[in-house]
C-alpha cells in the first residue's frame, strides 16, 4: 500500500487535507521542493500535471 506524504501546489484555492502542504509561486520552485522532499522522504515525486505534485512512499 502506498501513502502519500507530501502535496506540493501552485493553487492554493484548490487543495486540502491531511498531508502537509507546501505551496509555490511558479513551476520551478514546485519542482525544487519537490525534488528535495523526495530526497529527504525517501519516496517518490508523482506530478499530477494541473499545478500539483504528490510525493508518495511505495510499500
């Protein structure tokens, strides 16, 4: 089973929930974030292609 860990979003109207969220201005600063959470994770970054990523840690 998986779980995902992170949200990383450029629409902040958009997202809620029970992950932590960290929001960003433009695509590069989602995709820095991103990348350094999976990194530190441990897990995988999965790009949702509308403005948001998740990082998801496989079982």
């Amino acid at each position: 089973m998986s779980s995902i860990l992170a949200i990383i979003s450029m629409k902040k109207e958009q997202i809620a929930g029970g992950a932590p969220i960290f929001y960003a201005d433009s695509i590069g600063e989602q995709q820095s974030i991103a990348f350094k959470l999976e990194k530190i994770l441990d897990a995988t970054a999965h790009d949702l292609k509308n403005g948001t990523m998740i990082i998801i840690k496989h079982a």
